[in-house]
C-alpha cells in the first residue's frame, strides 16, 4: 500500500531529518513545502536532505502564515 505525506517545515533540520527517517519507505510519496521565509541556508539544506531519496520531492516555496 502505497501513502503519501505532506510535510510543511521552515526550520529545524534535525527533526525533519529525524521524521524523514521514521516515516521513509519506498513505496511512500513524500512531499515537503519550506516557507519561504525561511532562511536560504535552510532551504539548501532541506533539498540536500530530500535529494537523498528518490520518492521525497519538494514543492515551490510560498509565504505561510503559521
């Protein structure tokens, strides 16, 4: 069975790194949105994060208001 997930994030790369693990498999589809206040360095960081796999994908940034 297949799921997919929607990860919003605009920082602590630790704990997406962290949930990325615990939820990974590759039958899954995972798709994360940074806001796009975030800072530019965390970005990178997440589509370094997400290039490790090829079933994580990530969407075009846009202001969220939380």
């Amino acid at each position: 069975m297949s799921i997919a997930y929607f990860l919003m994030t605009h920082d602590n790369i630790a704990q997406l790194t962290r949930l990325l693990r615990a939820i990974h498999d590759p039958a899954h589809c995972i798709l994360i949105h940074v806001d796009a206040k975030s800072p530019a360095g965390f970005r990178r960081e997440v589509a370094q994060l997400a290039g490790r796999w090829p079933n994580v994908h990530l969407m075009r940034s846009r202001k969220v208001r939380w």
